[in-house]
C-alpha cells in the first residue's frame, strides 16, 4: 500500500508537476526504468514516450529535458534520503548512534522502501550510483547552483553535517566529511561492481555491508572514536 509521501522539489526542475498527476508518475515511473536499463546517454523522451505508449510531445509538457528530468530524479533521492533519516534517527540521543544510522541509510536506502506506488526505489539507487554524478558535474552547475536546483543535496549534508558536531564539536571539515561519506556509499558500490581495482570492498547481489562496515571505519577513526 502506497503511503503520503510527497517529495518536495524545485519547481525550476520541471514544467508541471509530475507527483501530481497519473501521467506524470508513469513519467518518473518509466524513466527510472528506461534510465536504468538504456543508461544517460542512449535515454531519450522519444524512447520514454514509445514504453508509454504516450506521445513525445506530453512528456515535454512535463520536462524541458532529459538533463532536468535526471536532475530531478537525483533531487527526488536526495530528499528521500533525507526522510529517511529524519524518520530513523527520531528520539535517537545518542549522535554515534545517529552517525551510524545515517551510514546505513547511505548504503541501504534502497531497502527502506517507503511504497511509493511509481518509484522502483531499488532501481532508483541503482540508477543513482550509476548516472547521479551526471545531474551535476556538468558546465551549467554555477548557473543551476543559483537557481537553487541542489538544494536538497546541501540540507542532507548539512543535517549529516549537524549529527558529526554533535560528536566532535570542534571538527574543522563536518560538510566535507558529509558529502564525502555519501558519495563514498556510492562510488565504492559502482566500484566493486565494475572498476573492483579501485576499491577493497566486495559488493555480493544487494549486500553493501563491506561498503558500510568501511565508511563506519573511515568516519568514527577520523573523529576519533572508538
């Protein structure tokens, strides 16, 4: 059963809101898909509006492009994960406790699936290790920065970055070490995937605890905990 849920974007980010209609859900629905599946560069609205069986021009009136559509999809993990974390560190005192909650939520998000009936949140993280870097290294990212499109990446580092202060106050890089431990979730599951010379880790199926068991290391050993 699909729960309430709905994530909070940048309204630069699209045409018409796709959250708000049927139409536009099986747009984020198929995209994810079709993302997945094709990769970034073969995507296209074309494609999307064929596995539809809609026409190209009703995807237009929802994304001006596939860059902003990416873009919103990334947007739309960030903001989930932040819920996630909201949701599981709620009554959590302990900041150690929080840190390692969060690290989990890093690698695991795709298992805590809040059931929102047209995201595959599995597929989505998939999706987001493979092709998320894409939304924002890019030649635009100055301009898109000013438009406020990141937003939602900056509030999930900045709550991270709150829980590391909790734990050692006097921390001179909490933001760095932020952003640092998600893209880290990230790229050391591609890595063990496919480039496994760039990593120590081993990935089997969907079990991330190498990569998780290493960000714990790297992060309680820099904020010298035991």
């Amino acid at each position: 059963m699909a729960v309430g849920i709905k994530i909070s974007l940048n309204k630069g980010l699209y045409v018409r809101d796709p959250q708000a209609t049927t139409l536009g859900q099986k747009i984020i629905k198929h995209s994810i898909l079709m993302m997945d599946e094709l990769g970034f560069e073969a995507f296209n609205f074309k494609k999307l509006a064929l596995r539809m069986e809609s026409t190209e021009a009703s995807v237009y009136r929802y994304f001006e492009n596939k860059h902003f559509l990416l873009l919103y999809l990334v947007s739309w993990y960030w903001e989930w994960v932040n819920y996630l974390i909201e949701i599981n560190t709620l009554n959590i005192e302990d900041p150690k406790r929080k840190l390692k909650i969060i690290i989990d939520t890093f690698v695991y998000a795709s298992k805590e699936n809040p059931s929102i009936e047209y995201v595959n949140e599995s597929v989505l993280h998939r999706l987001i290790i493979a092709e998320g870097s894409k939304a924002y290294h890019t030649k635009e990212v100055d301009s898109e920065n000013k438009e406020g499109f990141f937003v939602n990446y900056k509030q999930l580092t900045e709550k991270v970055s709150e829980v590391i202060l909790e734990i050692k106050p006097d921390f001179p890089y909490p933001h760095a070490l932020a952003s640092t431990l998600f893209e880290m979730a990230n790229n050391h599951i591609y890595f063990a995937q496919h480039l496994p010379q760039l990593t120590d880790v081993k990935v089997k199926g969907e079990n991330y605890d190498e990569v998780e068991q290493m960000l714990e290391y790297f992060a309680f050993r820099i904020l010298n905990c035991p």
